[in-house]
C-alpha cells in the first residue's frame, strides 16, 4: 500500500531545500567569481531559482560586484543577464556601466550586443529600486 505521507514530506524537504540552495547559492556563486573571475556559477545560481526571484537575484549580484569594484565581472553578468532576461533592472545596470565606467563599458559590450539588447527608452525609466513607465 502506497503511504501519501512520504510524498508529503519530500515535497516539503524539497521546497526548504530550494529556498535554501537560492540564497545561499549566490553567496557561493560570488565568492566563486571573486576566485576565478567567471560569473557562470552567478548565472547557474539565477537560472535553478523560481523565474519571478531573477531579477532581483541579477540586481543582486550585479550591484555586489560593482560595488566590490570588479567591474569587468559584472559587465559581463549584465550581459549574461540581458541575454536571459528583460528585467528592467538590467537596463538600469547597462545604462549605469556605460555612464560611470565608459571606457571598459566600450571594451566589453560589442555593439552588436548593445544594439541587440540595450534598450535606452526602459533604461531612462530606470533607477536601482524600480522602473516607471
């Protein structure tokens, strides 16, 4: 006979796991990008959470790096993000990089990336704690 309450609580074992693995996988995410300087474990992080934490996740991680001061890095998660998402926080981030950090903005975004995927009209709405419009 089939016992229902196994069932129960894998699910449940299943749901604390994920909201565990979610927060503390970009802590783990970051402090692999400090080590090696690659953001495909932030981006693995962001992509095994439920689709609605993303762009808060993105806006974390990307806001982290900057503020650490490795710019390089979250230039390149902004367009790993863009690539993945159309959150509005990652215009605000591109528009950001290419106003405080010109030159190796014009160093790692292609134009054909920018031409693909900035959107000026959504980045102009834009600040770190929403966009209107």
């Amino acid at each position: 006979m089939f016992e229902w309450w196994w069932v129960f609580i894998a699910i449940g074992s299943m749901v604390i796991a994920f909201r565990f693995l979610g927060t503390q996988g970009i802590n783990g995410a970051l402090k692999e990008v400090r080590k090696t300087g690659e953001v495909s474990a932030i981006v693995a992080a962001v992509e095994a959470a439920p689709e609605k934490k993303h762009p808060n996740m993105w806006d974390q991680s990307i806001g982290t790096l900057w503020q650490e001061y490795r710019r390089e890095e979250a230039m390149e998660l902004m367009m790993e993000a863009a690539e993945r998402s159309d959150a509005p926080v990652i215009q605000f981030w591109l528009k950001n990089a290419m106003e405080v950090e010109p030159e190796l903005a014009e160093e790692v975004f292609t134009e054909e990336f920018l031409t693909e995927k900035f959107r000026p009209n959504v980045a102009a709405q834009c600040g770190r704690v929403g966009c209107c419009g």
